[in-house]
C-alpha cells in the first residue's frame, strides 16, 4: 500500500484551493502517488498583504501557518508566510511551491538552511501584465481616464481635438523597455504589432536574445531616445531607485514613464518633480512606494497620471496558468524529475 504525500494547499481568494487541488489531482495521476491535502484559506486579495515577520506581500496567517504545516512534505501557496517560525514548525517539509513570479514571502534562506528547496511559477502573469502595461501606455498617451470622466460629468471637450491638447500615438513612437524577462518579451512583442520602435535595456542578454526588431541599447541611450519608458526589471539592489532624478533628468522632455513591475525602482518624490515640472508629460502606474497609497500622495491629484491598484496580473487566466504551473513542480517532484522555477537563496 502507497503511503500518502502530505500536500498544505493554502490559496486565496484569487488563486483559490478550489482550483489548486483540482489542477494537482489532473496533473499527479500515477497511483503511486497518493495526496492527503490540507488546506488553509488566505483571506488575500480582500484583506490586503503586507511584511509578515521577515518576509514581505504575505497574509498574516503566521499561527495558522504553524499549526498546520506540521507533517507535511509539499506546500503549495502564493501568499502564506513562511518565516523561519514556519519553517522550524515543519521538519518534514520539502518543497514549498509558490505560484508567482517572486517568492517574497518565503525565507528562501532560510528554507535552504533546513533542506527545503523553493520554486516559484515564472511567466504565470506574463501576458496579463504585458497587455496591462500596453493598456497603460495607450490610456496615458490619450488621457483616457480624464476624458472618461469629462463626458461621464457631462462634458463635450471638442476642444481637445486642437493640437496643444492631442496625445501621442504608439505606432512611430519609440518605446523603451527596461527589462526583458517574459513581460518585457510580450510587451515587445505587442508593441511591434502597434509600429512602435522598440528598444531594450536589460544587462543580462545579448543581440541575439531579443525579437528581430528590437533594439538592444544602453540605459541612458534608451532613457534619451525613448518616448515611452516602461519598466519591467526585478526589484533588487542594484536595481532599487534606478529611476531617480538624474536618470528622470536623461528621459526625453515631453516622454512618459509606465511602471508595472516595483514601486521600489523608482523615486515618486523625483518623478513627482519631473511631472510637475512639465519634464515628463505623463505616468501611468501600477505599483507603489506603498502599499495601498497612503492618503494625500502628491500624485493622486494629478491629470498627468493614470493608476491602478497593482492589478496588472489579475485575469483568471494568470491564477488558471499558476494553478497548473505550481501543479506541475509536484508532479516533477514526486516522479523525481528536475524541478522548474528553483529559487536559489
């Protein structure tokens, strides 16, 4: 008789259990391999995330955390914690999935430390976040919102046909991307079909990595020659404020900045002078400094700036294809297969 894997599914409100263990029963089919799942409800995305102990964009379910994962060898998540609290309350685990792109809210250090391998779901939001991106930029070019809001309040803005008050379009424009992993790949890829001229800065590929089309250039060449910067970079040290006042400094008078990927690679204090200023022409932003934004944030009361509550990865097909990917890495695991997604510490 086969003895059972002991599975923790702990899934959200958007990435639900529902939906994970569906996924892991489809794709773990050998009989050799038999599940007992337990499962704990995160109350993500309605009550918001924020740093649990040493980890950060976790829900502040630690305890539970801790009573639960007690005897399990696979867990399965996208927003629980696991702290090094966690971990010392689980000494059978041995595999932590988690299903998004950055494991912020596992100690991957620590996880090493106790012999817990870590692997999260790359690319799971990758065409969401892309068209989201894209969405941004053509709402910004336009105004979109702030039009919206004139004709629902009544007003019939013929005014803004005159030349002084028209937007840009994509196709002929030159779009910077600051980043090239699987967003900035589609958002290139989007952005050719538009007309755009695309450039590309990313210091870990070469020519021969980006689409035929696209240009790969230094950061200051793509900030001077770019009427659109859009980011899509990791949030790391090096990376961290890349987008300052000196580098706001280099962009184009009269381009727009798009931010999709950190609040932490750029300097809102900077930008917010570069808008005010007339520097940059327009933003459109999906993340934030914090988390939600705190109340009397300069930019909330700017025409110039188009925003959205990081929801660039949120459709049903992201959690669908994060269900399946993360299902996936336990499959592998179970027939002793490599694992994708391994996060090293």
């Amino acid at each position: 008789m086969n003895t059972a894997r002991r599975v923790l599914l702990a899934g959200d409100h958007f990435v639900g259990n529902d939906l994970l263990e569906d996924r892991l029963r489809r794709v773990v089919e050998h009989p050799r391999h038999v599940l007992d799942v337990t499962r704990l409800d995160l109350p993500w995305p309605l009550i918001p995330f924020g740093s649990v102990g040493e980890v950060d964009e976790a829900s502040d379910v630690e305890d539970e955390m801790v009573e639960l994962i007690a005897g399990a060898e696979i867990a399965v998540t996208q927003m629980a914690p696991f702290t090094a609290r966690v971990l010392d309350a689980a000494p059978q685990l041995k595999l932590i999935v988690c299903t998004r792109g950055g494991p912020v809210n596992v100690n991957v250090p620590a996880a090493a430390e106790r012999g817990v391998v870590v692997c999260n779901t790359p690319g799971r939001n990758a065409v969401a976040a892309a068209e989201h991106a894209v969405t941004l930029m053509l709402s910004t070019l336009r105004s979109i919102p702030r039009i919206h809001a004139g004709v629902a309040a009544g007003q019939w803005r013929s005014d803004l046909y005159a030349y002084d008050e028209c937007g840009l379009e994509l196709g002929g424009s030159t779009v910077g991307l600051v980043g090239y992993g699987a967003i900035g790949r589609r958002v290139a890829k989007i952005l050719l079909a538009f007309e755009a001229d695309v450039l590309v800065h990313d210091p870990f590929i070469g020519p021969a990595d980006v689409l035929p089309g696209v240009e790969l250039v230094d950061l200051d060449e793509l900030l001077n020659r770019s009427d659109v910067v859009s980011l899509h970079a990791r949030m790391t040290p090096e990376t961290a404020g890349m987008i300052n006042r000196e580098t706001l400094a280099a962009m184009r008078p009269g381009s727009y900045l798009v931010n999709t990927a950190r609040g932490g690679l750029v300097d809102y204090d900077a930008l917010t002078e570069a808008l005010d200023a007339g520097h940059l022409a327009g933003a459109g932003l999906d993340v934030y400094p914090s988390e939600p934004i705190a109340d009397g944030w300069p930019l909330l009361r700017s025409e110039k700036v188009v925003m959205t509550p990081h929801l660039a990865g949120a459709t049903r097909q992201t959690a669908h294809r994060a269900a399946e990917l993360g299902a996936g890495v336990v499959a592998a695991y179970l027939d002793g297969r490599a694992l994708p997604g391994v996060v090293k510490p």
